[in-house]
C-alpha cells in the first residue's frame, strides 16, 4: 500500500496539481497547490504506516493516525457482513480490503460508525477474518485452522452471456458517455462536427433516405449496446459461484478484474426475490436476490450484494431459490387481483399519455413546437394501454404456510416471497381513489431487502382476510372496532 496509495492520493489531487503547474507560472498562489497535494500524500502514507487491527473475544478495534488518532470498535455479536472486495490495485500485490458491518445502512460517502473498513489486507488474511468472524457456531481452532469444504448451489454458465445484451446495461454506459462528452465539449466551446471523420458520417447519413438513416443509426446502437453490455457481464459475473457452507453460511463470489467475496448469514434469510426486468423476461431470464436481515443495499460497494444469481434463465433462477430456501414459493401459482385493478392501471396509462399530448399539443399551438410531436404522443396510447394491461397481469399474491409471495410490475417486474415470522407488522393503505374501487394495498415492513413489500391493489375484503391470516390477531383489534362501528 506504501506503492498505491501515494498514487491514488496524487490522481485525486491531479486537478488542484495541474491547475497549479500550468497556469500558476510563477504566481505565489501555485505554491498552494503543491502544498496542498504533497500533504495529501503525506496524510495518506501515515494512515498506511499507523493502520492497525486487533481481534478480542467480544469485539474487533481499529486504530489510525499520527498527529490525528481515530479508534473504531464494533462488537463481535453484532458482525453481520465480511464484504471481501479485491481490485486490480489490490491484486496486483495480491491484498484484498474487508469491509466489517453490522448491517446498518450508512448515508454518507466514506464508511458508516458501524463498519471498519481493512483495506489492506492480504487475500488469505481476509478470508481468514471473513470466517473468523462470521462462523461463530464453528470451534474457534477448527474455524482458523482450514477453511470448510463448500456444497456448491450455483455456478456462471458461459451460454448465459445470451442474457447480457438484455440487461440493457450497455444503454446505461452509452447514455453516461454521451452525456460527458457533450458536457465536456459544451464547457470547453468545441464543437465535435469539426472533425473530419463525424463530417464524414454526417454527410453520409444526409445522402441517405431518412428511413433507412434511422434503420442504420437502430442497428449500430444496438451492437454498441449488446457489446457494451457484454463486457459488463463478463467484468460483474465472472467465476461467480454461490456456495454453502457447513456453518449455516451463503457464500457469493465475483468478478474477473475486480473480485468481491458475500457471505450471508442463512439464519438471517427473510427470502428471496426473482426480478424479471421486462427485455430480459422477454428472453426467458431472471436474476436471484436474498432478502436477508443485516445485509447492506446501498450505493456503491454495497450495491448487488444480495444477488444469488446473475441473469440466467428463469427456471435456474427458481431452482436457487429451492435451494437457499428448501422450497421454492416464488413458483406457487398466484391469485389473481380483481378487475377493477385493471381498469386503475389502464385508466392511468391511457391518461398520462393523454395529457402529455394536450400539452405538446398546447405549444404547438403557440408556435413553441411543431405538430408532430403531439402527433407522435397519440400514436403511443395503444403502447401505454399495452403496458397497463401487463401491469395487471403481473399482479398477484399467495400465502403458503411460512411465505407471503407478492408480484408486480411490467418493465421490472419482481416476484418476492418473503417469511411471515420474518414481518415486523402489516400496514393498510387506501387511497381516495383506491376507496372508490374498494381496493386496497397491504404493505409488509422487513427488516431487511428493500425494507418494504406491498400487495398492490387488492380487494378489500380479501386483503384483510390476507393480512390476518399472515399475521394472526395483529388486525383483530381493529376489525372489531370497524366491526362494532358498524
């Protein structure tokens, strides 16, 4: 870390350095920049010098600093995540960076009071923590003498590369890229048309018949973005392998370049979520999630850390769930919701689409816009009547014995179940609308996953038979008030 960090430290400094060498010239105030990245590099080698770790038998300490001491502690009970993230600037001198939580979301950029971030350590070193402190029903000599063998549930399957260009990861790059280049060229006053090769391009596509300027400029952003999201695929999923371990623990691990290592808990598991964004439902793909306590779902490095499968076809997507959990309750078949929730979806797609086009519609006729684009508003109302009519047909819910299984959505469209003794309550809701429809929504607090899940639209009678039955005698109280009132 005494060879990366000074490195780091100068590229984050690289703005303030630059701005100093080039347009300081001579100036005092250039002094200042120097200064500036030359403390920064010291402040970083001091922290690599003075970083050190201690494990006791009741909690894990973390001491920093030589003019400014920091010391962080965590207690061992309440260790819920050992997250082993190994970038290329670690694996080049073969160390990884552990980050120690309890679980708890932090809403800051740099790490929370309840996380210690190792970062870094050897690979085998922070393996050896990972198990240390997260088998805690395992014999402590047995725990630090070997790793346990692992029963592998699944493992990244090179034909699954197929489901890749229908994660439309790739639009997000291309999008990102455009948007900085036009951002920067905008700052800067350039103008791109001035170079030969896009004069090029563009007078070719001038030459050519609009329709088939748009055909060309549909294909190519479509190989661009099959591409894109290929790479992507391979830099996320690669060597992915989800295993179990014989202390009761999910084991995840990924990536080619940079590698990250998740253990969750079995114990904490609330369930599991099959999410079926509409491309890749319409390739026959699904990924897994865990719905687990404890588990972080931020932004970042904590993002994806519940994923039990990347996209893969749906039917191993159901057989992991099978796995984690001994059953399967995502593929138990759903009841479905009344009508009038589908007038409620086509109702509000049809009318979204409506006022957008009477708006477009009002600045034609004020001679801000031209005609088409209203135009083009009303030719999307089938599309809009489409989409609310697959909104519907993706509702549903069940309840088995230990699983209350919600679905929703049309372009993400999510399967959850999620254990009855794993809910913290059960909350109502109606809205003015919802009340004229006699339909209501039942939310399901969890700790853990997103926190929430809701049974969107369902008929009041039969939602509140559901929700009692999920949670017996919780709504006894009210009900019979209602029912007294009555």
């Amino acid at each position: 870390m005494l060879l990366i960090r000074p490195v780091l430290d100068l590229v984050k400094s690289l703005p303030v350095l630059l701005g100093a060498l080039l347009f300081g010239r001579g100036e005092p105030w250039q002094w200042i920049g120097l200064v500036f990245t030359a403390i920064a590099v010291c402040t970083g080698v001091s922290h690599v010098l003075t970083s050190r770790y201690r494990i006791t038998g009741s909690q894990v300490e973390w001491h920093t600093g030589l003019l400014l001491r920091k010391q962080r502690a965590i207690p061992r009970d309440r260790i819920r995540t050992v997250d082993v993230t190994s970038e290329p600037k670690h694996r080049l001198f073969s160390l990884a960076a552990a980050r120690i939580g309890t679980g708890r979301h932090s809403h800051g950029k740099g790490p929370g009071k309840d996380e210690l971030v190792l970062d870094a350590v050897t690979t085998a070193e922070a393996q050896r923590l990972r198990t240390l402190l997260l088998h805690r029903k395992t014999d402590a000599v047995a725990t630090e003498a070997a790793v346990p063998p692992e029963q592998l549930i699944a493992a990244v399957d090179k034909r699954w590369l197929r489901y890749a260009p229908f994660t439309l990861s790739g639009l997000a790059v291309v999008g990102a890229a455009v948007g900085t280049v036009y951002h920067f060229a905008h700052e800067l006053h350039f103008d791109p048309i001035q170079f030969s090769l896009v004069q090029t391009v563009v007078g070719h596509f001038a030459d050519t018949p609009t329709w088939l300027s748009l055909v060309l400029a549909a294909v190519g952003l479509l190989v661009l973005v099959s591409l894109l999201s290929i790479g992507g695929y391979v830099l996320s999923f690669w060597n992915f392998r989800l295993t179990r371990e014989p202390a009761g623990t999910l084991h995840i691990r990924r990536g080619l370049i940079t590698t990250r290592s998740v253990s969750i808990e079995e114990d904490r598991l609330r369930g599991a979520e099959i999410r079926e964004p509409l491309p890749l439902r319409l390739a026959g793909g699904a990924r897994c999630v865990a719905i687990a306590g404890g588990l972080r779902e931020g932004k970042g490095a904590d993002k994806g850390g519940g994923l039990l499968l990347p996209p893969a076809p749906l039917a191993r997507a159901h057989e992991v769930v099978a796995e984690v959990l001994g059953e399967d309750p995502a593929a138990t078949p759903l009841v479905r919701h009344p009508r009038r929730a589908l007038y409620r979806r086509l109702s509000r797609a049809v009318l979204g689409v409506l006022l957008l086009a009477a708006a477009l519609y009002g600045l034609a006729w004020l001679g801000a816009l031209p005609d088409w684009p209203w135009q083009v508003a009303l030719v999307l109302l089938p599309v809009a009547a489409l989409v609310g009519w697959d909104r519907y047909r993706g509702l549903g819910h069940a309840l088995l014995d230990r699983y209350l299984v919600t679905r929703s959505g049309s372009l993400d469209r999510g399967t959850a179940a999620v254990r009855c003794d794993g809910m913290t309550g059960i909350v109502v809701e109606r809205s003015y609308f919802q009340r004229r429809a006699g339909l209501i929504t039942l939310i399901a607090p969890v700790a853990a996953g997103k926190g929430r899940y809701r049974v969107l639209d369902v008929g009041e009678a039969d939602g509140l038979a559901l929700a009692d039955r999920a949670l017996p005698g919780l709504l006894t109280p009210f009900l019979t008030a209602d029912r007294d009132r009555g």
